[in-house]
C-alpha cells in the first residue's frame, strides 16, 4: 500500500509539473531556453520507484506531455484537391521515449538505493537533454531536413544544467515524502 500511495504522489507530481511547464517563462531573450522539471520528476520515478512503476509513470507523462504538445497542420493536397490534417508530434511517441529513457536509468537504482543522490543529479541532467534533442531530431526529421543552428545548443543543454540543479531538492522532498509514507526508498546501511 505504500508503494501504491508514493506513485501516487509521484505521479500527481509529474502531471503538475507537466501542467504547469507551459506557465514557465524562458530564461532570458539571449537564450530562450526553458527549464524543465518533468524530467526530474521522471528520473526520480524511474530510481525510486519499481520497474513496473516507472513504466506506468513513463506511460502517463508521455501521454500527456503527447497530448498538450501535439501540433496540427492543415496542408494542401498536390493537385488541388481537399487540404488534409496532418499531426506532426504524433501521439505516444514520447511514452516509448519515457520508457527507455526510464528503464535506462532505472538500471542505475542498485546506487540510488545506497544513497547515492548524485545519480539523481546526472540522470535527470540526461533525462533532459536526451529528451529535447530527440524532440528536435523528430520534428526536423518530419520537415524534411536535419538543421543544426547555433541558437539549438543553448536550447538543449541550459534546461540539463538547469534539471541538474534542481535535482537535489526534488530528491530530498519526494524522500521526505516517502518517509512520512513509510516507503523505503533507499536500503538500510549494511551492519
């Protein structure tokens, strides 16, 4: 029951922080970069959480970051005929990215489990960037073309800095959390 009641949390967490990441302002006109905490949230899941766990989660963030992300175009048929809709960040994509990204890092959780922190730190660094680059390659790969820009980088790359960052309080919180759960999030020190 505990296990139950700290996905819980977790995944509320997660659907909020999903929520709210559109609210979240770009960090400054120089760079346009935007932190992202979902993903911090993801890494803390796929750690502390068991496997099948971290693959519902992986499952409910990448739906609903799917569905709020999802862009339609209206483009005209060759030879006149009828316009047709077409998605370009087609649903569930993101959920199979979760999924391996969580799992992935989920491969890490016999150190989270000693109390490494550090590892939180560095996955959800990861967890970022790999999400952000693969969102880019996906849409470019769609328009017909790979471009690299140099305004790209600080796009991708600020926001990992960023989750990096914000890690640390993230963990301590959800680990306060599951303490006042009763959930071990981490095993006992060897005797």
């Amino acid at each position: 029951m505990n296990t139950l009641a700290f996905f819980g949390i977790v995944l509320v967490a997660q659907c909020v922080a999903i929520l709210a990441q559109h609210l979240v302002p770009t960090i400054g006109p120089l760079f346009d970069a935007r932190p992202l905490l979902y993903p911090v949230l993801l890494a803390y899941g796929a750690l502390a959480l068991p496997f099948g766990g971290m693959l519902a989660l992986a499952f409910c963030s990448g739906l609903l970051w799917d569905a709020l992300t999802a862009q339609f175009l209206v483009q005209r048929a060759a030879g006149g005929g009828p316009p047709q809709l077409v998605v370009e960040n087609s649903l569930g994509w993101s959920i199979l990215l979760y999924a391996l990204l969580g799992a992935l890092i989920h491969g890490l959780r016999p150190l989270f489990l000693r109390g490494r922190w550090d590892i939180h730190c560095l996955a959800s660094g990861f967890c970022t960037v790999a999400i952000l680059l693969t969102e880019y390659l996906l849409m470019t790969f769609r328009r017909g073309g790979l471009v690299f820009p140099s305004t790209l980088w600080p796009r991708i790359f600020l926001p990992g800095f960023f989750a990096m960052l914000a890690a640390p309080p993230v963990y301590f919180l959800f680990n306060y959390l599951a303490n006042l759960l009763d959930y071990r999030v981490r095993n006992e020190a060897p005797s």
